[in-house]
C-alpha cells in the first residue's frame, strides 16, 4: 500500500438544516467541517485522536482563521482540502482550503494545533509521536494566501455585553467548552440585522484557557458591534480562583454581500 | 429508469464534534440527521423541498418523536431509513430507523408534515402537489414498533425555568426558529449530571405555533426536573399581542445508561 498524499480532500454539502436565514452554510458548521477534515486528515495518517486515545495523548486547538470569498449556499457542494505545513515540537500548523468540482474557491483557513497528555494535560513533544509519523506527510508548496494566524491583539477597551453558563450542548467529549460553540455564542452577540446586509470576511479566534462544565463565561465586545465598523474583537473571560481569566480572544470581519 | 424504492437509506457517523461529553451523538444531532434524510428521499422522488419552492411551497415538521435503545457512540457508522407509510390532505407520516450494517438498531423515529404555502402560510392540499406523486412511494409494511406520536398531553402546573430571545444561530434557512435548536435548548435546561447516569429513552416533540426573529421564548417545565422521576414535560412559549401562546410541548424520558 502506497503512502497516503499529504493533502487530504474531503466532501461536504450545505444542507438546509445547517443554513443560516440567508440560505448559507453558518460559519460554525463550516469550523465543525473544517476540524472534522483535520480528524479523518490525522486518523488516516496515523497521528489522530484515535491512535492518541490509546496513548493518553489528544490535539488541542489553538488558533483557527477563516477567510472567505464566498459562503456555500443551501444545498451547494464543496471540498475540503486540508495539509500541515510545519511541525514544530509544540505546535504544528494544519490549513484549509475550501473549494468545489468547477473550480470555484470559498476561501481558506490556517489553524495551530498543540498535542497535550489528557492525564497530566500538559503539553506534549509532537515529534515524539509515533515516530514522528507527523512529518512524513508535510506540505510545504500548496497555496494558501491568507494573513497568517496573529494573537489576536485586541483593546483593554471592552465591554461586557453577556455572560453565560455552558450548557449541556456547549460541552464536548473531553468535558469542555466545544471550540465551535464559542463561535456561535461570538455569532450570537450580533444583532440580526447585520446579517441582512453583511457576511463574514474573515474569523479568528485564539483559545488560551480552556472552560469546563459549571464554569461562567463573560463576553466582551469593543463598540464596532453596534456600529458600522466592519471589525468586531471579542474577549471571553471566566471567573476563577485568581479573578477572571481569559478563555479566548477573536476578531469578526464583516464585509457587504 | 426504474421507480426508486418507497424505503430511502443514507450513512452517517457520530464524528467527535457531533458526540457530548459521555461520547455519545448529541440527540439535536441525531435529529438533525432525521430531517436530511427527509430531505433527501423527498427531493429525489420529487415532492421534497426544492420542487416545493419553485411553487411558493415548504414542508413543515409537525411532530417528531425518537425513541432509542442506544445511542450512537463516537466514530460509530449508522445508517438512517426514511418512509412515508401514510398521506392524508393536509398531513403526512414519516418514519425513521436507525441501524447499522451489523444489525445494531439504534432506535426508530416517527414524524408528522404539513405541507403550507410560503406567501400566505397557508396548509396546502399534499395530494395536489406533482399529480399526488407522494401516494406512489407509500410503504405501510415496513416494521416501526414505536409507540405512535400523541398530542404530547403536559399538565397545567408548570413552572417557568427561562426565557431567551433567540439568537442568530436559532435561526432557520425561513426566518423561524429551526425545529432542532428548539430540541437542543430543551436538552440545555436539565442539570449537567444527569446525562453522567441517564441517556433519553424518547423525545417527543410537537410543534405547535412557529417563532420568528426578536420574539421572546418561556421555557416551562414540570417538577420532574429537578428530581428522580425519568419523564419531563416541557412547554415553550412566546409573547403576542394576546398573551403568552404556546409555540411547542416536548416531554423527554430518560432511562439508566
């Protein structure tokens, strides 16, 4: 059996039920395509959460951006393309490209992983992992023309504009605040109406801290929420021990139609 | 071309995104893989929602009930049947059975449409539509144990738990707040650890009155919320002009994992 290549391509429809009210595919459906990309991508490969289960080993997401030219609409197909370009000892660097058969391109994507002992959750040398399987199926030359991932610098100037306890659906299989679900407590701290005339250009999110189940989290804004600015920064913060912490920090985008 | 069979089957799989925090399917999920399978088999024997909007028609889910012997876990394959085995003027009866290749059934599903005009929201005679080509897919043979679906009867003495504007991501491709969000903050009222040592036996849910985009929802439950008793009532509402009216009655019954 041949090596896998490096870039895996991945199907993906944009069924109703998981449109938004414009008839496109929301953005946090699109995250949950991506990552599940990333999923099959490493599983295949030998470097994924289920060769990692066995080893107490797990990936934690730590930045994810999205740029989009175009938003898959209702029932339209796409692909995901997915490769890692760069493997250090703690983290490595997997992007995204979102595309269909005629050729049209929906944007990109570029994310930082790191890899964490689910006993000890302290982080793990990547390389280390099954022989560094990992760096056998690095792509260095497939094109990917997004901004690359920043720490999302954003101003001490915020408010608070909601706070709210995880719920069940929040939760995921380790317990946590699912990453997704942050970007769609971020999507719903928008009023309505800039849906109707604005979609999104680009998404960033950086996650620092993790919440877990009982936890309470606070969502700050800058003003541009209630404005015409085009760039929104949010802060998420949970209470702890030491005061507030901060959960994850992103920049929304908006562009016109 | 020869006739495609009355019984649809489509694959899913319970991808970690998908799974809660004890790994297994979130029921929303599962649910929202019922209403594509809908889609799906209704599309492709012309009386599914894409010949509908060319004439200013939609389905709409009516009622649903899942009742389950187990529930997906994390990674596991499932395959989902869909069948109408009854089709009245203004009503039809869809049902659901989740299995898999081996002969694990997960569980079955039962639903009931209406089908109304997108202009005056209005029910439409479903005979009518494409010379009455539903009538030529009805399979009544084929074995759903389940109990059938009730008016879900809830008493009067609820309690109001919570009231929320729905937000962006409540949303569905019509402007209405989507049938499984409805599902999912049902599943968000009840406290984290019961889903440590219970999973849902049956969900029932009927829809009765749609909400739109900035109407406020009450949520009532009855006491069995808080306490050792397996089967919940839940009331949803929203505000009129006329007072409160209901806008869906769920009852959700758990059993030992």
């Amino acid at each position: 059996m041949g090596k896998l290549p490096n870039i895996g391509k991945y199907p993906f429809r944009a069924e109703p039920f998981r449109c938004d009210f414009t008839k496109h595919l929301f953005i946090g459906n699109l995250g949950n395509d991506l990552l599940n990309t990333a999923d099959f991508h490493s599983n295949d490969r030998g470097y994924g959460v289920i060769f990692l289960q066995s080893i107490h080993k797990t990936w934690v997401l730590s930045r994810l951006a999205i740029e989009l030219e175009k938003v898959p609409y209702i029932y339209e197909k796409f692909n995901i393309e997915t490769w890692v370009d760069s493997v250090m000892r703690f983290f490595t660097s997997r992007n995204f490209k979102i595309s269909n058969d005629e050729g049209t391109i929906f944007g990109y994507g570029k994310s930082i992983w790191a890899m964490i002992d689910t006993d000890s959750r302290q982080p793990i040398d990547i390389l280390e992992i099954n022989n560094g399987v990992i760096s056998q199926y690095l792509e260095k030359d497939y094109f990917n023309p997004i901004e690359k991932l920043s720490r999302v610098k954003i101003s001490e100037n915020l408010q608070l504009v909601k706070t709210l306890e995880p719920k069940f659906c929040d939760i995921d299989i380790n317990g946590h605040v699912n990453s997704i679900k942050y970007i769609e407590h971020i999507f719903d701290l928008f009023p309505l109406k800039i849906f109707q005339t604005k979609r999104v250009k680009r998404l960033e999110i950086a996650y620092i801290t993790e919440s877990h189940i009982g936890e309470v989290l606070h969502f700050y804004t800058d003003k541009a929420i209630e404005t015409e600015q085009n760039e929104t920064a949010i802060r998420i913060t949970k209470d702890s021990e030491v005061g507030e912490i901060e959960v994850c920090r992103s920049k929304v985008v908006f562009c016109g139609i």
